[in-house]
C-alpha cells in the first residue's frame, strides 16, 4: 500500500510539467482570443465611422445637388430677364 502511494507520487510529478506546459498553452490561448476581440472591436468601431461618414457624404451630395438645380432654375430665369430687356 505504500509502495503503491509512493508510485502515485512519483507519477503524478512526473505529469505536473505536462500540466504546468498545458495551463500555459491555455493562458495563451485565452489571450489571443482577447487580443482577437479586441481587434475585432477595433474594425467594428472603424466600420462604424465610415458608415457615418458615408452618410454625412450621401447628406452632403444631396445638398449640392439641390442648390446645382435652384441655381439653374435661377438662371434660366435670369436668361428669360435679359431676353425680355434685349428685345
């Protein structure tokens, strides 16, 4: 019975590196999955503000637009003016 604990020791030190090396891989692990996230966050965050800014561009175009087509109909009434003072 002794001799039987005393076996178990020594097996159960001759598997501790092993556990030892395991819980590190795993701490590993743990923190390339953090810094994954974090990455993650990281474009998702960039994604965002491209969208916004998209946006503000798709707002701004509009804009231009309108005031291009009130400024054509504003000439095109200037044009009608000038014809009806040359005749």
């Amino acid at each position: 019975s002794l001799n039987t604990t005393i076996e178990a020791g020594k097996k159960l030190e001759s598997i501790l590196p092993e556990l030892e090396k395991s819980a590190e891989l795993v701490a590993e692990i743990a923190y390339a999955g953090l810094e994954q996230a974090n990455g993650a966050l990281q474009v998702n965050t960039a994604m965002i503000q491209l969208n916004n800014q998209t946006q503000h561009n798709a707002s701004s175009s509009e804009k231009i637009a309108s005031t291009a087509a009130e400024f054509s109909s504003q000439a095109e009434a200037l044009k009608e003016l000038i014809r009806f003072f040359k005749t």
